[in-house]
C-alpha cells in the first residue's frame, strides 16, 4: 500500500505523520528536537533517524511504499538547511521523493487544506507567512531573537524583564511582574534575576518561558502588563497587514491561521490580535489549526 510522510522538524519535538492516499492517518510518532539551526545538525540527526524508525520501520512500514516524503524544518528555505536535511532523510534508507520545505509553509498547509490563507505563528518566535490563489507568497518576520521575532513569547519574556528593571531603579512605576518572576523563577531579589539571566546556561527558551506570567498579571490588572499586551498583539498584527497587503487579500474573505503557544493560549494577546484583525478585516476569519504541521507535510508530499 502507497503512502506518503510528513515531518514536522521543530525546536523543541519532531513529529511524523503518515497518511494514505485518501489522506487518512495512518501512524505518528515523536521525537527530540530536530532544529538544525539551534540544536545542530548531530541532535537533529538523531531525532529524525528516531523518529522514522519509531512511526515507520517499527510499524511496518516499507519504505519502498513511501510515495514521497515532505518535511517542515526552521530555516528550511535555505539551501544549506534543505541539503543537510536531504542528507539525513537519504541516511535512514529512503530514497523517494524528498521535500525540504520551512515549518510555516506546512503549518499554513494545515490550517488552510491547500487553500490561500496566511498563517501567523507566535511561539518562543514568531513569523507570518501567506500565500494566494495566483501562488503568490510572503513572508514577514521571523528573523530570530536577537534582531526580531516581535511578538514572540521571547519578545514578551525580554520586556517583562525591562518593565522590572525600570521599576526598580524608579524610571517607571511599580509592576506585580516583579512578583511573579521572583516566584516563577525561586529567587529572592531583582538583584538574583540579572545573575540568573545572564549565566551560560540560560536559553532563549529558558527565557521565553517567563511569557506565560503575563496573562496572570493581567488578570491582576497591572498597567505595566497591559502595555505589553498591546505592543505584542501590534507587533503581530502588523505581520498580517504586510501580508494582507502583498498578497492582495484587501476586501475579501480570506483565513488567518494562528499557531504558538503565544497566540493561541495566551488569553490577552489573543483577544487583542481578533480584536484588531476583526476592526481592520471584517471579512477575515481568525483560526487555530485543525492538524498540527507534520498533517500539513504530508499533504504536501501527496501533492508532488
């Protein structure tokens, strides 16, 4: 029996899906992290060998019957990224039809079912990406966490930390994150958070984590909390005006598909980003994705 594969080679998980030719799922499996750009090519190595092994060969799956295989990866526009990852998929003995594509193409594959759409992921980064019925695409942000990713939970975590650190030498007024990041991260003073920060050690994940306190400081009703939440859900709607804009989507109706942990969960930035896309964009409609990004690979895989 033919079948094809998706792969969804994120920074935190790898997941694999296979699905027949009536798109119906047939396996999945997981495994580590498989970001070449962050965890390098060795982790990502392992995690994709693993997860083939795990949710193919270990099923019984002949990869003889593999029609072709799509997988999504962070940087997967670049060709470096493209041929390192090829490289890994030939290693673990399947020699079909490969695809090599970025995340956000097989996110927005997902969420739109191969319909023209833009996709806007909030995550510990962010990007957004859309493409039209003319098969005309954009992409807007995600250059990573040093020089963009607005609106990510990295971007939240790193003004929670600025909000602190002005409220404690007096340049604005006091904030209750100061609070919930001691608690958050079991320290005692502000003094502990700059030490805890700046060890090597720290991560930008470690540091994006702290993102999830602000929907309780919110709760709290903290002005310095709320400021945030409105320059995140702005940054993030600006993303989709460039798309919309490029993509030609003015005046009609059209999906925006979001994805991250930012975007989808955090209850405040969700509510202001809708609230902005609905006063600016009546026609649009604001969905979570229906299938993770591994459904959306191998949707992709079926259409080579």
């Amino acid at each position: 029996m033919e079948y094809v594969i998706g792969i969804d080679g994120g920074g935190t998980k790898t997941k694999l899906t296979i699905c027949d030719e009536n798109r119906k799922i047939l396996g999945t499996s997981v495994a580590g992290p498989s970001n070449i750009l962050s965890s390098g090519y060795e982790v990502a190595k392992q995690s994709i060998m693993q997860v083939m092994d795990m949710g193919v060969v270990r099923q019984g799956f002949s990869l003889v019957d593999c029609r072709a295989l799509c997988i999504g990866v962070a940087g997967g526009a670049r060709r470096s990224v493209q041929e390192d990852v090829a490289s890994i998929i030939r290693g673990t003995g399947y020699t079909g039809k490969t695809v090599v594509t970025h995340d956000a193409q097989t996110a927005l594959m997902a969420g739109t079912d191969g319909a023209e759409g833009i996709l806007m992921i909030a995550g510990t980064g962010s990007i957004c990406y859309g493409i039209n019925s003319s098969g005309k695409t954009c992409r807007v942000g995600g250059w990573g966490h040093l020089i963009d990713d607005e609106g990510s939970a990295y971007f939240i975590s790193t003004h929670i930390l600025n909000t602190i650190m002005r409220a404690y030498d007096g340049r604005s007024g006091p904030t209750k994150l100061t609070r919930l990041v001691l608690d958050y991260m079991e320290l005692g003073t502000v003094e502990d958070i700059i030490a805890s920060i700046y060890k090597p050690m720290m991560s930008k994940h470690h540091i994006a984590e702290l993102s999830i306190l602000i929907d309780e400081a919110c709760d709290q009703e903290d002005r310095a909390a709320f400021d945030i939440v409105e320059e995140a859900s702005d940054a993030l709607f600006k993303h989709v005006k460039v798309a919309v804009r490029e993509l030609g989507f003015g005046g009609k109706e059209f999906n925006i598909v979001i994805n991250g942990s930012v975007i989808v969960s955090n209850k405040y930035i969700n509510e202001a980003f809708c609230t902005k896309v609905g006063e600016y964009y009546p026609n649009a409609k604001v969905k979570a994705l229906d299938h993770d990004a591994s459904y959306g690979a191998a949707l992709i895989a079926m259409n080579c």
